[in-house]
C-alpha cells in the first residue's frame, strides 16, 4: 500500500506503516527530526499529493483551528478559514483518508469528527483528545486502555519546540493505525 503521512515531521506514523511492509512517506515543511530523508519529502504537501495515493493521513496545522488558540485567533477569519480550507483539500486525493486536529473550528466549519481518540486508549497514561475525520476507513478500536491518565502535553512548559514537541503522534495510536488500516 502506499501511504501518505501528510505535515508530518517525526516520522512516528509513516514508520508505523513501513515497519508492517507499506510503501510509506512523511511530507512536511520541517525537516525530518530524525534525519531520515530516504523516506521523507521535504516541501509543500499539496505538490506530493498529486501523486497516486492508496491512503493519506494528514496532520494539518491546528494552530487557527484549535481550541486553545482561540484566544488569540477567534476574530481571525483570515487564518483560520484557510487553515480549515487546507485541511479538508485532503479528501480529494485519495479513497481513504484520515484528517487527524485537536478539539476545534474544524468542527463547525467543516463537519463534526467520526471518532475521538486518546492516547490512553492506545497504551499511554496521558490525556490528548484528538479528532480524526475519516473517509473510508473504519474507527480505530482501542488496543490497550490504561490508568493513570495524565495531562502531560497540555502541561508542557514553554520553549522554542513546545509547539512540535506537542504535535508528535503517540506511538500506540500510530501502531493502531498501521495495524487497523491495511
């Protein structure tokens, strides 16, 4: 299968696939923060997605969209209806696609998410609710729900790559991914 892991610049998710056998790549305006440029497109994904896809996983930015930038950004139309314009252009590329954004606008200005999801569903103690939109693919089934929820990224502290730090997948909600969705 050959996937697209959309605005993806640690390599979590596209290595999640890679390791069950998939043509997999990661394309992000980041460098990839492992270094590894074998399988990572460095550059606009809307170039990438012009190629055959079997699926496309996409992480756009939730810097407009997200609940906690509304303070600084909810009488800001100009950012954050094309922030939502880019994350619903990935439904065209392919027959199965994933949309992956915190709790946010992209609920009102595009459609309410087909499923939440928490890390601690997947195998870590931390809090994260995510939404996924989804065309074609099922819901991700929980693979290991643990106690001692904690919520470790929304606590994390100031510094140059808080931002990054805080968009990383977790590894048991990309395992899942792989493994649910091929």
């Amino acid at each position: 299968m050959k996937v697209l892991v959309a605005c993806e610049f640690s390599g979590v998710v596209r290595e999640a696939f890679r390791k069950r056998g998939h043509n997999a790549y990661s394309c992000d305006l980041l460098p990839d923060m492992n270094g590894n440029y074998e399988y990572h497109i460095l550059g606009d994904v809307r170039e990438v997605l012009k190629q055959d896809w079997d699926l496309i996983i996409a992480h756009p930015p939730c810097d407009y969209l997200a609940v906690s930038g509304n303070r600084y950004y909810s009488e800001r139309p100009d950012l954050y209806i094309p922030a939502a314009n880019f994350a619903k252009m990935f439904e065209q590329y392919a027959d199965k696609v994933c949309v992956e954004n915190p709790v946010g606008r992209l609920s009102s200005l595009w459609r309410k998410p087909d499923q939440y999801v928490q890390p601690w569903m997947f195998g870590h103690g931390e809090t994260k609710k995510t939404g996924l939109w989804l065309k074609n693919l099922p819901k991700l089934e929980p693979t290991n729900i643990v106690e001692g929820r904690e919520q470790r990224i929304w606590k994390m502290g100031p510094s140059k790559r808080r931002k990054s730090l805080r968009s990383i997948t977790f590894q048991g909600v990309a395992d899942a991914m792989a493994e649910q969705w091929t």
